[in-house]
C-alpha cells in the first residue's frame, strides 16, 4: 500500500523524535559516565635521564555537585590508580556550587556548609590517589568563586600539596623534578615569575588549570603543561566542533596536545561536567603520560 505524503511526514516526525530522545538519554545518563583512559607518549628534549619513562596521571574538573557524585569520582581515582602512574597530578575544579551574588573581590554562597560538604566528598575521593612519587593539586576558578584558601586547607589536610603560583621539587631516581602550579587565570591570576622561582631547570612539569595562558607562553624550556578548565565543550558535533568553550580563543584550545616551541599543553576534557550536565561526542577522561626522552 503506497505511503501518503502525510503519512511519510507523520512518521518521519515521530522517527525524529525518537533519534532526539535516544540522544538526549545517552548525553546525560550514559556518556557523563563513560571515562576514557587516553595513554600519550611525551617526547622531550633535554628530559634527563632519570625521567624516561617516568608517567603521570592526570585527572581535571572533579566539579562534585547534585550532577557528579562522590560514588562516581571515586571509581575514577580507582581507575587512575590501576594505572600504576609514578605521579597523580590533579588540575582545579573540585566543586561546582550556585553563587548567589559577587561582591567586590569574593563570591557570596547562599548555603557555605553545603559548598564545604562538596568540597569534603571530593577531597576524600582525591585522597584515595596512589602514585610511586606521590600527588599534588593546583585550583581553578570554581575553587576560587567558593573560597580558594579553604578548598586548599582542605586538600593539603588530605596530605595533598596545592600548588598557587608556587612550586616544588620531586627527587626521582636521584634527579630534581620541579613541578609548577599556576593560578587560576580568571580569578587568582599567573604570577610565572613567582610560581617559576626555584625551578629554573630545562624541563619541568606545570599545572595551569586555564590553558589560555599558553596563548604567550613566556618560559624557555620543554615543559610539559596539563590544563583543564574547557571540559572538551561537553559537546563535541560532528564537522562543527564544540559550539561553547570557556575560553577567550575559541575552540583553539579545546581539548588535546598543543606545543609552543619546546613547551607542550595537554588539555584534558575532566572527569566531571557543569550544567547542563551533558557530554556528547566528548567522553569524561583520564590522561596517562609516559614521558620519553627526544
């Protein structure tokens, strides 16, 4: 029996519906929770010896809310322990809280002892990360529109270094590693001159949770930088790319590898999400580096 032409719409409509609801179904219920492992050598000139083959696991964007569960971040930390990393490197972004209002140089919570029970779950996941060489923290600017020096108590109470235009050195295998944590670009601000003093070595490994910054990255060397902060857009369309990025370059820095003269950016796509609280084409993710010498 040949088909109308009101009946083709008709089921052409319902079939579009369909798609439309099956999509949205996979974007919020099951994609958020499907973390990927993404395993990257690093080459990198003038790396010491003592650091080939060294690997770092980095996670980004915990953002504990009604929308990530503790019980969801925690299979994540035991997914990048099973990794076996030497390092566990942790970028900014532990929680995400509704701001009512922002007064002159800080932001005013409607419910703070709900905020400081965000934080608590997400520091508890974080202080269950094994490395060989150990784990350390920079913040990003949900920390900072909460309240930046308690998330860093917090977390340094887990044992946890928070890195805030600072740094630290590692003895690995007898040889310096100086480890570099930025401040948050849109709220703490990048202080590299402080955060560089007493790391002025060929190679080291910076945490920036804002990738903007390596738009004029200013250090010589082959560092290796791990940011965050863009989520990967949390939709990712097929030819068009993510429609919205957090970023004052676009889409430019996104999600992936980038370099700069000898320095290398990874941005990683986070383990959890904002609102709206759907990913598409734009998996949650861990990042496992094996850092190779060139």
């Amino acid at each position: 029996m040949p088909v109308t032409r009101r009946a083709f719409f008709k089921r052409l409509l319902w079939s579009t519906a369909g798609v439309g609801a099956a999509a949205g179904g996979y974007a919020t219920l099951i994609e958020p929770r499907l973390v990927e492992i993404n395993r990257l050598r690093i080459v990198v000139r003038d790396l010491p010896r003592a650091f080939d083959g060294l690997t770092i696991a980095q996670l980004s964007d915990l953002h504990r809310s009604s929308f990530v569960s503790a019980d969801y971040l925690q299979r994540g930390i035991a997914l990048a322990n099973a990794l076996t990393p030497d390092l566990i490197v942790f970028t900014g972004d532990y929680l995400t809280h509704r701001r009512l209002f922002n007064a002159p140089g800080r932001t005013v919570y409607g419910d703070k002892e709900s905020a400081i029970g965000l934080v608590r779950d997400s520091v508890a996941c974080m202080a269950r990360a094994r490395a060989k060489h150990g784990v350390l923290a920079s913040l990003g600017n949900h920390d900072h529109w909460f309240d930046g020096g308690e998330v860093s108590r917090m977390i340094q109470a887990a044992g946890i270094p928070v890195l805030r235009n600072a740094s630290t050195t590692l003895r690995i295998h007898g040889e310096p590693l100086p480890i570099v944590g930025l401040g948050d670009l849109w709220t703490e601000g990048v202080r590299f001159e402080r955060a560089f003093a007493g790391a002025d070595a060929p190679f080291a490994l910076v945490l920036m949770h804002n990738p903007d910054s390596f738009e004029h990255w200013p250090r010589a060397g082959s560092h290796l930088v791990l940011a965050g902060h863009t989520h990967g857009g949390q939709v990712n369309l097929p030819l068009i790319g993510p429609p919205i990025v957090p970023s004052g370059y676009g889409r430019k820095y996104a999600q992936g590898l980038f370099r700069r003269g000898d320095a290398q950016m990874y941005v990683n796509r986070g383990l959890g999400l904002i609102a709206p609280p759907v990913r598409l084409n734009c998996r949650p993710e861990i990042a496992l580096f094996r850092l190779t010498r060139a």
